[in-house]
C-alpha cells in the first residue's frame, strides 16, 4: 500500500453525505455534472451513491462509474451481503472501483442494532471478507469510532485489516471530538494497530461543534492520509468538513501541515456555486474560502492596507481559488464571442446549443438590466429548467396595493396545454402561489422560501429558492429574476415539477423504489 508520506487524498461524498441533507436531493443530471467537476478539479475518490437506496442512486452510481475518467468511484454499502454486492454492481465499471463498508461501533450503535461486541465483530469480518472478494479497493468505516471504546475501537479495525480492507474511516459521525483528540486517536491507531502500515487512514467529520475542518487537519498531523470532505461543507445537521477549507489551509500553511493534494483549487468557486444552486443551500456571505465576502473589505483601515499591499489583509489570492480579479460589466450590445470568453474565465465552457440559449437569456436580462456582472451570469447559466418539465410559467401580473388582498393573474402551461387563473393571498408571492395552487391542485407544504440578491442594486436579480415536502419526499426549487415575483413563481413550480418526478417514481408499479437513509450516514 502506498504510504502517501507528502500528498493527502482527497475523498469527495458531496453526492452521497452532502445529498442526505433535507432537501439537497439532486436530479440524476445534475449528480452527473457535479461529478464530472469534481474529476475535473482532481477530486481522488468520488463517493457517487449509495446504490442500494434507490433505483435512481443505482442508475446515478452506475453512469458515473463508467463516464468518470480518472477519479476512484466509490459507492456505499451497510455491512451486509446485498448492500455489497449492489454497490458491487454499480461501481464495477469504474476504472479504479471502491466499495465502502461500515457499521457504527459505539455502544449506542451496538445497542441500535442489538448486537454484543463479538456478533458485531463478526458481521464486521463477513461484510469485508465478501467486499474483498468483489474487488481490492475496500474501505471500511467504524461509524461513531470517536465514542467507541478504545480496546474495541482497536480490536473492529484489526478484524477489518486482516479481512483485507485497504483504507480504515475514523468518522467523528456527530461531530463530538476535539482536534487534539483527533490527533491522538490517529496516531495511536497506527502505533498500536497490527497492520496498520499497510493501509491509509482516512477521517471523516462532521461540524455539530464547528470543529470539521480543525478535527481533519489534525487527524491527518496525527497520519491520516484521506480527509472526507464534501463542497461547501454540504451535509446532515451542521455539514461535512468542506473541501475548499482543508485543501486550502493544506496549500496556505505548507509549512506546518507539507502535505499536498492533486485539487485545481483555481476551479473552487465555479464548483462552489453549482453545487449551491443544485443543492438550494446557498453559501453564507462570511464563509470561509467560497463566501461572498470572504476577499471583501470595508473598513478603511483594511481597505488602506489593501491598497498598500494585499498581503496585509489576504492570506491567498481571489485567483487561487477562482475568483476573476474584476467583475468588469456586459451590456446588451455584447457578442456571443464576448459571452463565451467572459464564461470561460468565469471556468465555463459551453457547448455551441447551450450557449445559444444562455446568450438568448443574456440578452432578454440586458434589455431588463444596465449591467450585467460576472454573479448574473452564473445565475443565466445555471437555471434549471428541463424540457420535460410538466408545469411551466407562460404569464404572471401582480396587482399590489396598500390595502386588501393582492392579486395574481397567472397562465400556465400544464402538460402542453394552457390554463389560466386569477388568485388572491396576503401579499404578492403568496397570491403568485396561490395561483398556482389553484390551477394544479396538491398538497405539497412550503418548507422554505428564501431570497437574496444576486448583486447589488435595484435592478438586481433576486435568486430564490424553495423546498417544498410531500409525504416524505422533499425537493428543491431555485430561479432567478430582475422580478422577486416572477423568480419565486419560476423556483416555486421547478420544485413541483421535481416533486413530480420523484411521485411518479415511488407510484404504486414503478421499479424505483426509495430506502431510508437512516442508517447511512458517518
């Protein structure tokens, strides 16, 4: 086994951790556009799936496996013969496949599964033993490892070692430790450990404390030589450790942590922002690396400093992680020659028929906008609208007035066919989806409708997003707009739509049927 003694490895579970966040469900394309990004910037282990959840995450893990050039495809399994041998199926395709195997150790896990120490140790051996067989990449996670008993902590990971694992998880599955603690347990897991030599280390943490991305770096100080990490820190509850945090605290400080990683760290923020939108879970303003003001600064004092030398205030370039220096203006009198190459230093390549049809939406914003900034493009680029969508917005006027109901006269097109309709609610944006409640009756409720400004000005576009839940089955709408209105109609009937999809696929008769994630997560 490699020793990997100057480079970590970058394990990305965006789509597979990140995706079990209420609402963060992605459509089968847009799990196929992130990992390609993701093989793209030099992501070593994707974390496609878990293929065994669903017909869609199978059919997801299976066309990533085979379209992925470079990156390890690795898929998720419980520690049972099934679970394996479906992500066996799905990832086998893959140029350098990985099955990934774990249980959570911990007494409250023990007792959850109600198994003593040796039953479990058991299971533990069987599920790697038979992974083993299926392929030579095997990783195996002791989930909840940072509340589980040392003696047995040790005893899990040899029996999983001499089953013929290669890559041994240490998840902090609640985030509950503390970095020294993180460091330590590393460290003495490969000091004590028979075997221990012959395999990587891998930490997986989660944020409940606010400590992922410290407990990370300090368990790869401690000889970690994997961290699982997700974009923009996407996942359960508090999120995952973010890859843009560690792989540039890794790049920033080389003098105390001289580890390397394979990350194009110039494509961070392109990366960054498709998954925001995919996901509809924006990037707060002040986050580290990605956030909107992360290279901003207002004070004066700061600003002087700036202006003196960068580096008094920077401790990396905009440009290291992707940011264009400027955001110089486009206006409608802009060619398609001045779109692409503004796109493409923006780190978007379009194919001709796609950016076709931004330039078409580029335009009709220009005719709306004076300016059009570097962040509203991104917004064009990304609107999600797919062609078979059922329902689609042909009209909307609003009527608003200081007293009474608001009203909305909506038309929409509903399987081809329009039909219109006039409704009233406490305010523009309720009587918008009133409307269009009104001409496509459901009973999908509202989970969360949220708005923020594109860029600065009062004819930004307002980009809004809505999550909508219907019997347990949850997703996400997002749009963009100069009309707050119009976009919030516009995410309000993409999350339908989507809603929609995932309906027909759980109908009574289909072939794809959905599993709890409930015992998935690390």
């Amino acid at each position: 086994m490699t020793n990997y003694k100057n480079r970590v490895l970058i394990f990305d579970t965006t789509l597979r951790d990140g995706e079990q966040s209420p609402g963060a469900t992605m459509t089968h394309a847009e799990k196929l556009e992130i990992a390609e990004m993701l093989d793209d910037m030099g992501v070593d282990i994707i974390e496609a799936g878990f293929p065994i959840a669903s017909e869609g995450d199978f059919k997801a893990v299976s066309e990533i496996s085979e379209r992925t050039k470079t990156a390890s495809i690795c898929g998720l399994a419980r520690a049972n013969v099934r679970d394996i041998d479906r992500c066996w199926e799905a990832i086998r395709h893959a140029a350098n496949p990985r099955i990934h195997t774990f249980i959570g150790t911990s007494p409250l896990h023990r007792d959850m599964h109600s198994l003593t120490q040796d039953a479990m140790a058991e299971r533990i051996h069987e599920a790697v033993t038979h992974a083993r067989n299926l392929s030579d990449n095997v990783q195996w996670s002791s989930m909840d490892a940072t509340r589980t008993e040392w003696d047995y902590l040790k005893r899990t990971v040899e029996i999983a070692i001499k089953a013929g694992a290669s890559t041994i998880n240490i998840p902090d599955t609640v985030g509950y430790t503390a970095p020294m603690e993180s460091s330590d347990l590393i460290a003495r897991l490969i000091a004590d450990v028979d075997g221990a030599k012959n395999v990587v280390f891998a930490t997986h943490c989660h944020n409940d404390l606010g400590m992922a991305t410290a407990n990370s770096l300090a368990a790869v100080i401690g000889g970690a030589r994997q961290i699982e990490c997700t974009i923009n820190g996407l996942g359960e509850r508090a999120g995952n450790t973010a890859l843009e945090e560690v792989v540039m605290a890794l790049r920033v400080r080389h003098d105390i942590m001289p580890w390397d990683t394979r990350i194009d760290t110039t494509k961070i923020m392109n990366i960054s922002r498709r998954v925001a939108a995919v996901s509809g879970f924006p990037v707060q303003f002040n986050k580290a690396i990605v956030g909107k003001n992360a290279f901003a600064h207002e004070s004066g004092i700061h600003q002087d400093g700036m202006l003196k030398n960068r580096e008094t205030f920077e401790v990396m370039r905009p440009e290291d992680v992707g940011l264009s220096g400027t955001s110089l203006p486009m206006g409608k009198h802009s060619g398609r020659a001045a779109l692409r190459a503004k796109l493409a230093a923006l780190g978007i390549e379009l194919a001709d028929n796609q950016l076709n049809d931004v330039f078409v939406r580029f335009k009709d914003l220009a005719d709306r906008k004076k300016e059009v900034f570097d962040d509203d493009l991104l917004a064009l680029v990304h609107q999600n609208d797919a062609e078979d969508d059922r329902l689609r917005l042909k009209s909307l006027a609003v009527v608003c007035g200081t007293t009474g109901p608001q009203k909305a006269d909506m038309v929409l097109e509903i399987d081809g066919k329009d039909a219109s309709v006039s409704a009233t609610g406490d305010g523009p944006v309720d009587a918008t989806f009133n409307a269009v409640k009104a001409l496509f009756p459901h009973d999908a409720r509202l989970q969360l409708y949220q708005v923020h400004a594109v860029t600065e000005g009062t004819d930004a576009q307002a980009t809004v997003s809505v999550r909508m839940e219907e019997d347990g089955r949850i997703a996400t709408g997002q749009s963009a707009d100069t009309d707050t209105v119009v976009a919030s109609a516009k995410a309000y009937i993409n999350a339908l739509n989507r809603l929609l999809v995932r309906r027909e696929r759980s109908a009574p008769g289909s072939d794809i049927k959905e599993v709890s994630y409930k015992d998935a997560g690390e």
